[in-house]
C-alpha cells in the first residue's frame, strides 16, 4: 500500500513541522528545542484526530497553508483564528474533520492569534533528525519551511477514525485569546535580576511592553521602558565586558528576558541556549502559548510568580492538554 500523503498548494508563511518534546539533549551543540510554540493548541490539535498527543503536526504563521490531500484523513485546526475551509466551505475550528482524498484544505490569515495548528490522522512523517521532527528553519535543521508542490508523508492511522464522531474541544478548556491585544505573562525573577537596580525589577512588572514587529521563534522582541542597574552592573571587571547588560557567557535558561543593551528579547523555541547578556526574569513555560499568539505591536504585562505557581500552572496547562479531555460534537 502507497503511503499517505498530502500536497502543499500554497505553503503559507513559514508553515514548519514541529513535534514534542522538540529536540532534547543537544543544547550544548548549539541545536535549539524547537517544537512547537504553542503546546497547548498544539496537543489539543493531535487529540482531536486520535494521535498522541505529542505526534507531527504543522505549526502556521500568520498566514495558513493551502493543502491537498492525497488520501482520506481526519485534520483539525486549533489555535490562530484562519478561518478554515475544505473544498472552499467553511469548517469550524477546534473540532475533528473527515477529509476524502482529493480535498483541499485551505488557510487564511491570523484574524485573532498569530499560530494556528494542523494535525492529520497518522501524524507528519517526515524525517526524524536528531531525535525529532521539529523543523528550527532558520538553520534548516530538521528541515525548512514548508514549499509549494512538496509533498509531506503521512503516518499509518486507524481507518476507523474515518467513520467516528466528530469530536471537538470545549471552550471553556481552549486557550482564551486576548480580545484587547493585551496579554498578562506570568514571569519570574532571575537568574540575574540582582544585575538590575531594585527601581528596575519593580518596573519591569509594572510596566506595558509592546512586541516589536522583529519577533520571530527565536526571540520576543519588547519595547518600553529604560532599565537602570545595580552596583554590581556598573562595577564589574573587564571580563563581563563594557555595557551594564554584558556578563561574561552562561547558559541562558528557555524562556529568559535576555537584556540586550536596553532591550528585552523573551528567547523562545528557536533561541540560543548561551550568550554573553544577562537574563533579569524568566517567563514561565505554561505562559509560552501566550507570547506565541502574540502579534506586533500587542502588550505584554509581567505578573511575577515564584517557582511553586509555575510548577502549578504548568501541571494545569498538563491536564488540559490530556487524553480524554475532548467530548462529542
């Protein structure tokens, strides 16, 4: 039997293949975790056409993909509002779809959101490089973003899925997208909040700061206010180097406020894992679905948690995100 398949009409912007957990245990080689920005719409995604919830899927930006499929599938759309249609008939998000071959699915652009989400019964087959499938395109690792004509495989699924209910996600367990472009981020102090004057870390969490138009998967971007610094930043040795925000280079932690000069770049998926700047704050992981449906020109704004509410929210992110958590349509 052929394997299946679908076709890439229009590739969308930057549409990549990514998958959980990304791309574990390489840090140190310079290969970043990758995966997928928002986990929550992400997993919710594969549960809904009975795939682990962990398995390929395809991660969209802004602007979906047009995609054709070569043999009968079930697909869900989650996250980013693009404002699905098969066959040019709208189809409602967060809810599982049977697609016959020959069918094409096509995506908009983000109306709320920034990321929406494909998963398709089977999963993404595509190669597995170093560990994963998670594609971090800008160095081409696991492969790029997708491109008209290709062809992506699909993973042996269940044909039974073809002639089950429909299945959908409740809302009162989606994420809640911001409706006023402002997001609040649960984040942490440190590892090198000392760095930072005692004004400046209060400040930082009390204060609006716009995502910057050169955000990407690789850093958060931030505009807003001047930081000033402790004594330590001003009067270092030379080895730290000359600007408050320099320190001699350490492992930046997923998720640090990297200082960079004046401005505070969130590292995310795609970041460097060590550099030669300070990282005053850390967002929490269970708040990283949040920054990935942030748009250009969105407001962030800090509310600082410790490590036990970051434990808390992350197994709560867990469990919304676990088999069983779909019901009928």
């Amino acid at each position: 039997m052929s394997q299946r398949s679908i076709s890439v009409v229009k590739p969308g912007l930057e549409t990549t293949v990514q998958e959980l957990p990304g791309r574990i245990g390489f840090l140190e080689q310079g290969f970043p975790v990758s995966g997928p920005f928002d986990a929550w719409s992400f997993r919710q995604a594969n549960l809904l056409v009975g795939n682990d919830r962990d398995a390929a899927a395809l991660e969209c930006q802004f602007l979906g993909p047009t995609l054709r499929f070569d043999s009968n599938a079930v697909v869900a759309v989650t996250g980013a509002d693009m404002r699905p249609t098969l066959d040019g008939v709208p189809v409602a998000m967060w809810s599982s779809h049977v697609v016959r071959a020959g069918q094409v699915l096509a995506l908009g652009p983000a109306y709320s959101g920034a990321r929406a989400y494909v998963a398709i019964s089977g999963g993404v087959d595509s190669p597995v490089v170093l560990g994963s499938r998670a594609v971090f395109h800008m160095a081409g690792v696991g492969g790029r973003a997708l491109l008209a004509e290709q062809v992506l495989p699909l993973g042996a699924a269940d044909p039974a899925r073809l002639d089950a209910p429909a299945l959908t996600i409740p809302p009162a367990l989606r994420p809640g997208f911001a409706t006023d472009r402002r997001w609040d981020i649960e984040a942490l102090a440190g590892p090198n909040d000392d760095w930072l004057s005692p004004e400046a870390v209060e400040m930082f969490f009390s204060s609006d700061w716009a995502v910057q138009a050169k955000s990407n998967r690789t850093g958060i971007r931030l505009t807003g206010p001047e930081f000033s610094f402790a004594h330590r930043a001003i009067h270092k040795n030379s080895d730290h180097g000359q600007e408050p925000s320099n320190i001699i280079d350490h492992g930046y932690p997923l998720g640090a406020v990297n200082l960079a000069g004046q401005t505070p770049i969130i590292l995310v998926n795609d970041a460097p894992s060590t550099g030669g700047f300070i990282n005053p704050f850390t967002v929490a992981s269970a708040a990283f679905w949040k920054l990935a449906q942030a748009k250009p020109g969105d407001i962030l704004r800090f509310r600082r948690i410790d490590r036990a509410e970051a434990g808390r929210l992350r197994a709560e992110l867990g469990r919304v995100t676990s088999p069983g958590v779909t019901a009928l349509a």
